[in-house]
C-alpha cells in the first residue's frame, strides 16, 4: 500500500483543526498539527508535508507572513499551500493567489469540496 499523504494543518481555532484532521484521517491522510504560524514553519521545514493548510488569521504571525517565510527556504518553498480562511470576497481569494497561495479554502468549510480541493492539490503535476 502506499504512503499516506501528510498534511500539515496550521489553525488555532479548535473546532476547525478537529474538522479538517478528522475529515483528513478519515479520507486517508497523515496529518500534523499547529496552532501557529511559527509552530507550522517548524514542522513543515523538520518533517516535510506533501501539502500545507494555513489559516490566515492566526495568533502573533499572520498566514500570509508564514507563506512567505515558507516560500524563501528551499526545503519548503515548492510545498502547495492552501490559504484557509473566513473572508470570501472574490478580492481577497485574488490577494491571497496572487502572494503566492495555491488555492484558497473558505471557512467554514464545506465538506465535499473540502476533500475534492485536497485531493486535486495532492494529485496535480
């Protein structure tokens, strides 16, 4: 059988990491857990992830701050990323592709094209 996708998931909310790690596990996947920024970097940069789910909105260091901290090292920098966030207008989803997010998933998250948008990611190139 093969390996497990892992994806490492960056929320502080915790009825939102329990969805999205329960909705993950259920579908397959290793998952890993911060509820930071800072934290997340940490454990992207140590134990590789195969995709990346990052909250905007997170405590001390913003999600788009750690994208970019995430895109400057070589270990991180070609990992998908998805922005996880609250704010839907067409504008943001545009600002946040355009810093370099791969996709965008809106909160709260609906769980059909949750699992559909991770596994299209996970599946690309």
């Amino acid at each position: 059988m093969a390996e497990a996708k892992k994806i490492l998931i960056v929320e502080d909310n915790e009825k939102n990491m329990k969805l999205m790690r329960d909705l993950l596990q259920f579908h397959g996947y290793t998952v890993v857990e911060a509820d930071n920024a800072e934290e997340g970097i940490k454990l992207a940069i140590a134990d590789i992830p195969d995709l990346i789910l990052l909250d905007i909105q997170l405590p001390g260091m913003s999600g788009i701050e750690a994208l970019k901290v995430l895109r400057q090292d070589s270990k991180t920098a070609s990992i998908p990323v998805i922005a996880v966030t609250a704010s839907v207008m067409t504008h943001d989803r545009k600002k946040l592709l355009e810093v370099g997010f791969d996709d965008y998933q809106p909160k709260p998250l609906e769980i059909k094209s949750f699992i559909e948008r991770i596994t299209g990611m996970l599946t690309k190139g």
